[in-house]
C-alpha cells in the first residue's frame, strides 16, 4: 500500500453552515478512517526549524506555507492509488464543509 500525506484546510464560519447531518456524517467518517489506522490530528501552532550549514538551529512561530484557509488538520493514510486516497478524503469534514484536502505522495527517501 501506498502513503500519503493529506492537509486539510477550513474555516469554522464554514463548517458552522454545513448541515449538522453531513458534519456528523464527514466526522464519522473520520472515525472509521482512524479505526482503519489512520494516523490522523487536528493542526496545532507550527514551528519553522533552520539549522544551515548544521551550525545554528534557529526557530520561528508561525507556518511557512501560506493559504486562503487556515490549516485544519492532517493525516498520513495508506490507499492502494492516488484515487482511492482522493476518495478516501472526500468524505472528510474540511472537504464537506467548503474547505479543501490536499493529497500528496508520500515517497520512500534514498
């Protein structure tokens, strides 16, 4: 099985809008996924880490990558294809409720 990474991206104003049914739905979802094994969690505060030339480790609050929607979450699931990991997170509460879940790759390092 294949892994993959995924970030999902939303906003409380537009989760609060989305019928109640399909949150509880998206979210028991989730649950199913977890109990599958996903590795998954809601985003906290990141740290940006540099350590160049391995000669000081410097940190900075805050993310590095920027968007339009705050960062919800992640997980790291395991599909067969690319297609049933975008499957798999159609369902999630950020892709139901008007944000969006990036799917990437996650390839084995040298």
């Amino acid at each position: 099985m294949a892994k993959f990474v995924t970030i999902g991206y939303g906003d409380q104003a537009e989760y609060d809008r989305v019928d109640p049914s399909v949150r509880d739905a998206a979210h028991a979802h989730d649950a199913r996924l977890r109990q599958d094994g996903t590795d998954m969690g809601i985003a906290g505060q990141p740290v940006q880490v540099r350590n160049h030339d391995s000669v000081e480790v410097t940190t900075s609050d805050g993310p590095f990558m920027s968007s339009a929607l705050p960062v919800a979450g992640f997980a790291i699931i395991e599909a067969a294809t690319l297609a049933e990991a975008i499957h798999m997170v159609s369902r999630t509460p950020c892709a139901v409720a008007h944000g969006v879940v990036e799917v990437w790759p996650l390839h084995e390092s040298p």
